[in-house]
C-alpha cells in the first residue's frame, strides 16, 4: 500500500517542526505519536468523518486515519443543517474525530464520536499500516478521502479518491515547483477540501516539511509568517485580492512577499489586475494551477516557468489532458484560441462517486478520459487557460463560443470595478447574450454600461461585450471564494 508519509517512521525527523496552528505546534516525533494513537483506536473502520476546523486536532485526525488505511470524509462545519446530513447518511462514517469537547449538530449526534488530542503521550509513535478495509467497487484500491464536492445541482456527490491519487498529485507538484521537506508553507485555506487539506497540509507532510497555518486569514498573518521563515503562500484569488489592497500602506507584507520562494493562487482564476498589482509592489509573480475535487491537479505552472497572468501551465508529468468539441471528438490540433471542453487521464484521478455508480459513469468517456466540465484553450507552447465552467461559462453568441472568465478579466481591467462576473442569458436574436453583474468601485459613481461594452469591446472582440449590466453590493460566493453565478441569475 501507498505510504504517504515517510517522514513521520523516520528518526532522523522526528525534531523537526510538522505542524503549527497559531501557538500550537507539533514536530514530526510529536505528530508521530498523536497520529499513530488514533490510528490505532480507528484501524480496521471502513470510513470515519473528520469535523473540519483549523486546528491541530483536524490534522492528527486526518493523518492517524490514513496511517491505519482509514478512509476520511473531512466534514465542512459551516455546512447547513440538510447538506450535512445528507453526507453523513451518504458516507456512513464509523465514528467522527473531533477535539475535545466539540460540540456537534444532530446529524452527528448518532455517531460514535473519538476526541482526538494532539499532545504525544509517550507511546508507540506512527506504524506502516496494516491490510486495510477495501471496499468494493473500487478496483482493489485503497480509498484515502471522500471529499463531497460542491455540485451546482443536487446534493453533493462524495468523490473517493484513493492513496496513489494524493501521492501522484503531490509528487508531481513537488517536482514542479522545487518543493522539498526544507518549504515552509503558510495558508489560512479550510481544511474540508482538497486546497487546504490535500495540497496545504497533507503535502507539507509528505514531503517532511512544515505547515503554519493562519487559523483565519490575513494579511498581517501571511506578512507575519513569511517574515519568519515561511517560502511557500497558497491561496484563493479573494486572499490575493486582500493582498493586492493592502500592499500599498503594507510595507513588512510586500517585504515578504517578495522574499517568497513561490507564491501560489488556485480554486478559481485570479483576476489579470491583482496580478499586475502584487508583481509591480513586489517583484514576484503568482503562480496558478488547475484542479478539481475528483481530479486533485492537472496543470500548474512551474516555478521555473513563466508566471503567465490568465494561464494555468502546463498539464503536470503524469497528466494526460485533451480538448475535445461539442461532439466528444478530439481537437488534436486546436487553433489559436479555440475553446474545447478539458478532458483528464491518469494517476492524480479519482475512482469513483460513493454510491453513484450511474454518475460514476457518466463522468468518464469509454476509453477512459474524465470529462471536467471545464472550457479552456491551449497555447502554442502547451499552457491551458480555463475560460470557464460549460454549464454556466460557455456563452453562445451569434455564432461565436465567449468564455466568460477573459470577459471578466476585461471588466476588472477597468478602473471603475472592483468586481465582476459574466453570464450568459437567453437572447431571440443572438441565442444567448454576454451579461455582466458589477461591483462598481464607487457604487454611487459606477461607470455606465455603454461605457464597460466599449472597454471590452476595445480589449477582446466587439462580439464578446456585454449587452446588459447588471450593478450589485458584491457577488455571492462559496467558502473558497468561488463565485456562485447561479445565485446571481436565479435570483437567489
């Protein structure tokens, strides 16, 4: 089976710091020994449910159950009431890993829970698992997560990803992006989803380095930490976004920007003026990657590579990726600029939805390929660039394909939004039409909607404005700080 983390039945590690929540920390010996208790206390489980929250708990947890060969099904402790027991009935957890004296809703009330503490207590540290629990269905694989996506409609669907998904996405990360056990990574993302947890935590762990994390973000936090060592920042574009606003009055926060070894923005696009904004105060450039719950990552830019604003690099070693047309054809030679939905293969995918054979299916194509759902073009040079998701980002225009995120991009150019999201809505003679919903910098001086058509049009293509503009306080959006686009046109 897979061993994920090395450095924790290594001697030579054992002093060395793994983990630090605030002022809670814990080294690789210490780690060792709290991990390996719950390991042992869960061993043989098929599945246990983690509560979620920043904390050195939520790791030891996540860590012991994966040392035992346990699935984890990281629960999101903001999630309502109905969403939440919808999981729990779904996954089934044997137990639920919690801090001492978590207090948790009903829908937990009925599993058996294990207060995990993080403070060695002189035992056995960490052991190779043993012959872990298989379920079936999966091949003979060994699930590692069940991470229940966010889908759009339905209720979300538990995506199991097995131990050589988490090891193949990152070691392919750590060989892009120069990461080794001397990285000291900060981020402030939650830890129910694959950003936070997969890449933010447990890839620190594997590869034997440390992870400080935030607790809450901020940018005094992130200036604070990077001032005191830390190399690596991970974030989503709302972080960065903060980041971009506080540079100027934030002398210590660009020092340590700049002197980041590599600086990394992910779970959605990051706007082409924040972009500007950080390398012109800083002199360093954030890198962007692309991935998905089911997929962990596809492309990311390399450390050594050009930081390329409204790209997302090239597909990591490993990651076979295509663009194929309406029909599920191929694009085996795409034209400058031609949108093709992306199609994934290889080691970093998921194997399957729990419970959901028929959707299992349905996701991939019969010799193999993962359809994402997402739109992208492909440069000359082999860098993706997503242009949005093809149920809500794809605008069919008077015979054109319009992505939604290079409009975006546009109208944030102007100096005028603070703000912006693009979709499209039924038009007779068009098909569809280009809509933008703004967040005006100054809501009681917004600029005029001829005057955004005419910025888009002069940046793009006449045919990619926007023929209405719609003014809101701010855009709703999930806790990684995606823009949810079907709030905005439902009206909800």
């Amino acid at each position: 089976m897979t061993v994920l983390f090395p450095a924790l039945t290594d001697p030579r590690a054992a002093d060395r710091p793994a983990l630090r929540f605030g002022d809670r920390s814990l080294t690789y010996g210490a780690l060792a020994s709290a991990a390996g208790r719950v390991g042992r206390l869960v061993a043989g489980e098929g599945r246990v449910a983690v509560w979620a929250v920043p904390s050195p708990e939520t790791a030891v947890g996540v860590v012991g159950a994966l040392l035992a060969g346990v699935a984890v099904v990281p629960l999101n402790p903001a999630s309502g009431a109905a969403e939440l027991a919808h999981v729990v009935a779904d996954s089934a957890p044997r137990r639920v890993l919690v801090a001492p004296g978590t207090e948790l809703p009903a829908a937990l009330r009925g599993v058996p829970r294990l207060e995990v503490s993080a403070e060695p207590d002189g035992g056995p540290g960490a052991e190779p698992a043993g012959e872990p629990v298989r379920e079936e269905g999966w091949g003979g694989e060994v699930p590692a997560l069940v991470v229940y996506t966010s889908g759009t409609t339905g209720a979300p669907k538990g995506a199991v990803l097995p131990r050589r998904a988490l090891a193949a996405s990152l070691d392919a990360l750590a060989r892009v992006w120069a990461w080794t056990g001397d990285d000291v990574l900060v981020h402030g993302l939650p830890l129910f989803h694959v950003h936070g947890l997969v890449l933010g935590t447990l890839g620190p762990l594997r590869l034997g380095g440390e992870v400080r994390h935030l607790g809450r973000f901020s940018t005094e936090g992130v200036a604070r930490e990077l001032g005191a060592g830390a190399t690596m920042l991970f974030g989503v574009p709302t972080m960065y976004h903060r980041i971009a606003e506080a540079l100027p009055g934030d002398p210590a926060l660009t020092r340590a920007l700049a002197g980041a070894r590599l600086l990394v923005s992910g779970s959605a696009a990051l706007p082409l003026r924040d972009h500007e904004r950080i390398a012109a105060a800083t002199g360093r450039r954030v890198v962007e990657r692309y991935g998905m719950t089911e997929t962990l990552m596809n492309t990311a830019v390399h450390a050594d590579g050009e930081a390329r604003a409204g790209t997302v690099g090239p597909p990591l070693p490993g990651v076979g990726l295509r663009l194929v047309d309406e029909s599920g054809a191929a694009l085996t030679a795409p034209g400058p600029g031609e949108v093709g939905e992306i199609q994934v293969r290889g080691a970093n995918l998921f194997t399957g939805y729990l419970n959901r054979p028929e959707a299992t299916a349905s996701a991939f194509t019969a010799d193999g390929w993962f359809r994402t759902g997402d739109m992208g073009v492909l440069d000359p040079d082999g860098y993706v660039r997503i242009v949005g998701r093809k149920a809500t980002d794809l605008i069919k225009s008077g015979g054109y394909k319009i992505g939604a995120g290079e409009v975006e991009n546009a109208l944030l150019d102007h100096p005028g939004v603070r703000e912006a999201a693009v979709t499209g809505e039924p038009d007779p003679d068009l098909g569809e039409r280009v809509v933008a919903w703004v967040v005006a910098a100054d809501p009681a001086d917004p600029p005029g909607a001829r005057e955004l058509a005419e910025h888009v049009a002069a940046a793009l293509a006449p045919h990619k404005r926007p023929r209405v503009v719609r003014y809101v306080a701010e855009l709703p959006r999930n806790d990684m700080g995606k823009v949810l686009k079907r709030a905005l046109t439902q009206g909800g």
